[in-house]
C-alpha cells in the first residue's frame, strides 16, 4: 500500500511540474493545423515530460528511499556500532571531500547497502542489518566506501540526466513512428487517429526497452568507479573481500525494492541478461580490482 502511495505522489508531482513549465513554455499542442507534427514544439513537450519524471524522482530519492526500505536514520547513536557507523562515514567523506550523508541501516537479513541523494552534500547512505551482522568491519568500511564513492562521482545527478535524456528521445521518436504510421499505413487525413496512439504506445515500449540497455551500461559502468573508489578511499583488499563475501551469498535474493536496485551494492540475477543489468557480475568486478596496481 505504501508503494503504491508512494507511485501516485510521484506521478502526481511530476504532472503538476510538467504542466506549469510546458504552460511557462508555451508549449500547446504539437499537432498543427493541418495534422503535421511541430517537431519544435514536440521536442519540446518530450524533454518536459521526459526530465520532469527523472528530476522528481531524484528530488525524492530520500524520502523513497526511507519509506520503501524501511531505513531508520542514526540520530543519536544508540550503541557501538551505530556510533562506528557514523565515525567511519565521517571520515570517509571527508576523504571523499563530500559533506557529510545521512547515515541508515534498514531490516533486511540480506547483505546490502545503498547511496541516494539529490547532491553530493546532501545525501543518505545506509547499510542492512543483515550486511552488518555478517561482514567484518573492514568489509562493512569497504562497502561504506563504495557507496560514498557514488556520491563523490555524482552518480546520482549523472544517471538522472541520462534518464531524463533516454525518456526525452524515446517519447519524441515513437510518436513521429506513430504519426507517420497513422498517415502512411491507417490514412488519417485530418489530426490523427487510432493508428496514433496504438503505434506510438508499442514504439515507446519497444524503444524504453532498447535505451534502457544505454542507462544500465552506465550503470554497470559507474558500479566499476564505484569500487575502484571504496578500494582507494578505504582498503583494496577489504573491497575485495567485501565483494567476495557478496558473491558467497548470491543464492540468497535480493529483497532491495525495484526503484532501489540501482542504488544498491548488488542486484538480483536478471532474466534478461547481462546488457539489462544494473550491476556487472561480480567475478568481473572482483576481477577489475585485482587488476589494479
């Protein structure tokens, strides 16, 4: 119920902004008269819409975060751990030249951990207690490393625009399909017919489909950075050993709410394959840091 509460807000919010910027814009209706696209103008339409979703959703990201993991904000440490928890955050983002993130831990027995955040001094970085309960503190300063390194490289903002820019493309492109099907092959004469929506409704599944093989590239690609800064800023070796520890544990699934997975430290096996992973398989990216010198 909550995630779903949560969805309508979003959709909400982002309607709400698309209108008042497009009616800013003056931005109307696409079609002209004579039942052509105004390509301007449909450009136009696609980027305010396609960036307004990707925008919300990161001004949000916090406050999703929370409410659909669960996490619970260290405020006053309440013993050892949560106050290492907090010391050890501290000291890498001062390391990482980054302001100091919200510190979490969520409830779930599965080993995880995420970064969120609409900028690199604003963010929230939280771990699960069943990372906590399994992994060494090394391995847990590692991990903390990693998700910090997100931060630092403003993995968050970056994958936003890229979203934003994927959903701008896909929406513009398949509605010139639709409005060239619906004249070519349905023959609509005056504004567009049902050839329109019908068409543009299957290219804009089709074409989210295939751009989201650009989004998850970087994704995978940013999972790479993301190590390669949680060696550095706190120990090789521990990241390593973090990763390992990961890859003993990928029998268990990922219980890391949909819009999360992402942000997350691992994913669960995909259906689809490698080129629709968020995350690169783990033996490459123990594999990629052992190759560093």
């Amino acid at each position: 119920m909550m995630r779903i509460g949560l969805f309508l807000l979003t959709n909400l919010a982002i309607i709400l902004v698309a209108s008042v910027t497009l009616n800013l814009l003056g931005v109307g209706n696409y079609l002209q008269a004579n039942g052509q696209l105004d390509l301007n103008s449909l450009l136009a339409f696609c980027a305010v819409f396609g960036m307004a979703g990707s925008f919300v959703s990161l001004l949000m990201s916090k406050w999703m975060a929370r409410r659909s993991t669960g996490t619970q904000i260290i405020e006053t440490p309440r013993n050892a751990d949560e106050q290492w928890l907090l010391s050890t955050v501290k000291e890498l983002a001062d390391k990482a030249g980054i302001g100091m993130p919200e510190v979490g831990i969520f409830p779930s027995p599965v080993s995880n951990a995420f970064a969120t955040g609409w900028n690199r001094n604003s963010a929230l970085v939280a771990v699960s207690a069943g990372l906590l309960q399994r992994f060494n503190r090394d391995e847990v300063k590692a991990v903390l490393a990693h998700e910090i390194g997100h931060v630092a490289n403003g993995d968050m903002i970056t994958l936003t625009l890229i979203q934003g820019v994927v959903n701008t493309f896909v929406m513009f492109f398949a509605r010139i399909i639709g409005h060239t099907v619906d004249k070519v092959v349905f023959k609509t004469e005056r504004g567009v017919g049902i050839g329109f929506y019908i068409t543009t409704f299957i290219a804009e599944m089709v074409l989210g489909i295939l751009a989201s093989m650009i989004v998850m590239w970087f994704s995978r690609w940013r999972e790479y950075r993301a190590d390669a800064a949680g060696a550095t800023l706190a120990n090789r070796q521990g990241m390593i050993a973090a990763l390992q520890r990961l890859q003993a544990e990928q029998g268990l699934p990922n219980d890391m709410p949909g819009e999360m997975t992402a942000f997350g430290i691992r994913e669960g096996k995909s259906k689809l394959g490698e080129l629709f992973m968020s995350h690169p398989p783990l033996e490459k990216r123990i594999a990629a840091l052992m190759a560093r010198q």
